[in-house]
C-alpha cells in the first residue's frame, strides 16, 4: 500500500521513505499524538476556566459593593446553622462554576463556534439560579432578593462578553492559521470538492485542509487542495501531512467494512474523525443523532416558523424598536436637517418591496441618492451588466448625495425602517426585503427567503454586506431561514452593532 498522488513527484515531495512505510507499522500512542498535535481545545478550555473564576469572582465582588447592607446579616433558616453572607456567596460561586461544568460549556466541540456555548451558559446559569431559589424557598433562608436580581445578570452578562471576547482571540489567530484543526478530506471529488470550497469559505472555521483522497486519481487538486492519494492511502497521508482530522465524505468505493477499518487507523493515531453528511447549512441544533441497530441515524428536524416562536419574535420586535425609536430620535432630527441642506428633494424615500409570502409593502429609508433616482437604475445595471441578477446593486453609485454616501456608510438612512417593524411589516432581523423586479428572477430556492418576514439587518449584511455575490447572499439567507432561532437574532443584531461603528470597505 503506497501513497499515491494526482500527479508524479508529488509523493517525494511530501514524504520520505521512512514515513510512505508508516501505515504498514502498528502505531504505538504514548502520550497521545493529540498533546503534538490538537492539543489547543484543551489549553483554549482551560482559558475559559479561568476566565469564568475570574468572571464570577468579580460578579460577587460588585454584588457585596452594591448591596452591602443587605449582606450585612448572616443568613440563617429554621433548625439550622447560622451562615455568614459570605460564606453562602461562596457556595454559589462553586455551584455556578460546577453548573457550567456538568453542562459541558467548556465542551472542545462547540467553544468557539455557533450559538450553542452561549446556549449552554445561559442554561447552566438559569438552572443553577434556579435551583438556588427552590433550596431558598423550602429550607425558608432568609436570602437577599438582590442575590437574584443584581448578581444573575450581571454575572451572565459578563460571563457571555468573556466568552465573547476570547471567540475573537480565537477567530483573529485562525485567521492566521493558529488554534486550526489539519484536516484531510476523503470522498468522491465532487462532494470532496464542496466540503473544501464550505471551509475555506469561512476563514475563520478552525480548519485548515490540507489534502483530498479520492478512489480516483483523475484530479491533481480540487478546490485548491492536492489529491494526495486514494482511499486506502489514509494512515499515510495523515502522517506525511501532520493532520489530526479526518472528514469523511460518502464513496461507491468505500463500503461499510473499509470505512470502519479506516477509522480504526485513525483511533490509533487518535485522530479526529469526523463523517460529513450531503446535508448542508443545517444548524446543530435541528441535528439529533441517534443510534438504531447499530447505525449511527441522523435526525434533522424541519425550522418551525409559526406558533409560540413567532409571537416571541413579533414581541420582541415591538419592544426593540419601540426602543430603538427614542433612542435614535435625536440622530433622526439631525438626518432630516443634514438631507434638506444638502440638496433638493424629499427627506424621506419610500419603496414598494416584497413582504412575507409575497406581499406589498412601502419601505421607508432617508433619502441618500438624487431625486428622481430610480429612473436611472435600469441604464446603470445594463451599463454594469447585472440587469439578469436579483441583487439590483450599482458598484460606485453615481446617484448617491455627499450626505447620502454618509448615511449608506453607517446604516443610517436604514433608521426609519424601524416604523416598518413597529407596523409588523418588517423585522429586526432578516432576509433584506427586495424589489418585484428582483423577486421575479427568483428561482425556486431563493423563494424560501419570503417565509419569514424581511428584516432591517440579517445574516449577509453582518457577512460581507455589499461584497457578497447573489450566490453567497441567497445562501445566507436560506440558512437563516432554515435555522432560525431566538439566539441567533441576537447574535446577528450584536453584529449589526459592530458592522454599524467599524463598516470597513463593504459598506456603501
């Protein structure tokens, strides 16, 4: 068994002798080759540790300031023991560190990635709170309310922006190829070639793939990435390449009994095995699986849009941008003056777009281009060659104001939509609405994006904004839709903020 490539040489060119003769030896795992190689999730972990120690140490801190009086007294029930006020802030400090322990919030799976870490400490925080409560209540403890009501979320806010500003760490030194998974990617060329085109979409993933195995040798590289060899070549090319992960794509050629004996050579490297399915852009929490006699079943449950979940969504969205109104009427005031010196024409601008399930509305932005504007689009898209794409964006916008091209900057001409989310016409967060015009070039996929209502920021904006192709945004899109979820809003209005302060060279 030999390690062969798409082309000659190439074999020479990653591995000597020595290292083409390791696959045929028993591999003999002292210390485990994941403290040379992967060892990074667990010192990442042992950060987060620390941190949290830190973080709660600090909540109690703030919390004995503020409610000093409070804590003043001991804390003593019926038939017990008199306990120092301190020596209970204590108890709740280990209980908490212990809550997010057993809730695996520190899990090396998911630190770092998606929305399910902050899921898990807000449910490890609540439920330890929780129970702290019911201990309270039936031993009759004499507790500060101000327990409950200063230090659960004040602690929880702090322990998320922890979390939040290690993810950044993180995300800035993947990005120059630290704290990365070296993964090889082992399949058919085509759904070999996706799965590496989905991660190096992202640079920031936390994988860097370093080579593709295919039964077939018809490929030199795909997407970028070298054929190192074919499906028996895997303990080999794990070895020459330094990889600590295997992603594993469906073959014709590798059956259930080979695929098994692969993963055994990579168990006794400990290497990383991970199996990709054909589904993409499903989130992690609509995956369940589940084993039935002996085969390791995928359930993925179907985004339910309706019910409670969308009462929850409208009555946040009234309660934000009621909000968000007071807050920017200031700014608002300040915008009308800056449009009506800059120029002629009216304050404000209104469009028909196209609403959930298809329905008309009038979107309201400030004005940031000339009067008239609208009748010149057809000869710029022409000019610019994307009349026959559903994304009517003009690069270097000639019809945009001095003031305009400020507003468009910072998102600011956007404001008045929150009156479209007041009146239920829009969202705080989705798929951007478009025109009749662009939704008439909708092919089937993209027609997913009107079951929700079109929000005033959403996945792509925070993505790239105006650097996405249709492609990319549409996909975006579909994966919001498909996985929508109360947390992720939050997660995307959070971006909303930082792409709003820092837009950098995608926003126009």
């Amino acid at each position: 068994m030999e390690l062969k490539a798409g082309r000659p040489g190439l074999v020479d060119e990653l591995t000597g002798p020595e290292t083409r003769s390791l696959h045929r030896q028993p591999i003999r795992v002292s210390g485990g080759i994941r403290d040379r190689r992967n060892d990074w999730p667990r010192r990442y972990a042992s950060r987060l540790f620390y941190t949290d120690v830190a973080v709660i140490a600090l909540t109690f801190a703030v919390y004995s300031v503020v409610a000093l009086d409070e804590i003043s007294e001991p804390v003593s029930w019926p038939g017990g023991f008199v306990l120092p006020y301190w020596g209970l802030l204590v108890f709740v400090a280990v209980f908490w560190l212990l809550g997010l322990d057993v809730i695996d919030t520190r899990d090396r799976h998911i630190v770092g990635h998606g929305i399910t870490e902050y899921r898990r400490l807000v449910n490890a925080t609540l439920a330890v709170f929780a129970l702290l409560v019911a201990i309270a209540f039936f031993a009759r403890m004499d507790v500060a309310r101000s327990l409950f009501i200063v230090a659960l979320p004040v602690g929880l806010i702090l322990l998320v922006t922890s979390r939040w500003l290690w993810r950044q760490w993180l995300r800035r030194h993947q990005r120059q190829g630290k704290y990365v998974y070296r993964a090889i990617v082992l399949g058919e060329p085509a759904k070999v070639a996706h799965i590496i085109g989905q991660i190096q979409r992202t640079p920031d993933s936390g994988y860097i793939i370093v080579g593709a195995l295919t039964p077939s040798q018809d490929h030199q590289s795909l997407a970028g990435v070298p054929v190192v060899g074919g499906l028996t070549s895997a303990s080999a090319a794990v070895e020459s390449l330094s990889a600590d992960t295997m992603i594993v794509s469906s073959a014709d050629a590798l059956d259930p009994k080979a695929m098994r004996r692969i993963g055994w050579e990579m168990a006794d490297r400990d290497v990383d095995w991970v199996v990709a399915p054909a589904l993409t852009d499903v989130a992690g929490p609509r995956i369940h699986a589940r084993p039935v006699a002996g085969l390791p079943l995928v359930h993925v449950e179907f985004p339910v849009l309706e019910g409670y979940k969308r009462f929850a969504k409208r009555t946040f969205d009234i309660i934000g941008a009621t909000l968000l109104i007071a807050v920017f009427s200031p700014i608002m005031l300040v915008t009308a003056i800056a449009i009506r010196v800059d120029g002629p024409g009216p304050i404000f601008y209104q469009q028909t777009r196209i609403g959930r399930r298809g329905r008309e509305f009038g979107m309201r932005k400030f004005r940031s281009m000339i009067a008239n504007a609208d009748d010149q689009l057809a000869s710029l898209l022409d000019v610019q060659g994307t009349t026959d794409q559903p994304l009517f964006k003009v690069t270097d916008d000639p019809r945009i104001t001095r003031v305009g091209r400020f507003l468009r900057k910072h998102s600011i001409d956007e404001i008045p939509q929150l009156f479209n989310v007041f009146l239920g016409e829009m969202s705080l967060v989705g798929p951007r609405p478009q025109r009749a015009a662009e939704v008439a070039l909708y092919d089937d996929d993209a027609h997913r994006r009107l079951l929700v209502k079109p929000g005033m920021s959403g996945l792509w904006q925070v993505s790239g904004r105006s650097k996405l192709s249709w492609d990319d945004a549409i996909r975006l899109d579909l994966y919001y839709v498909e996985n929508w979820s109360f947390t992720q809003d939050i997660q995307i209005l959070f971006r909303t903020i930082r792409a709003v302060i820092a837009p950098g060279e995608s926003a126009h």
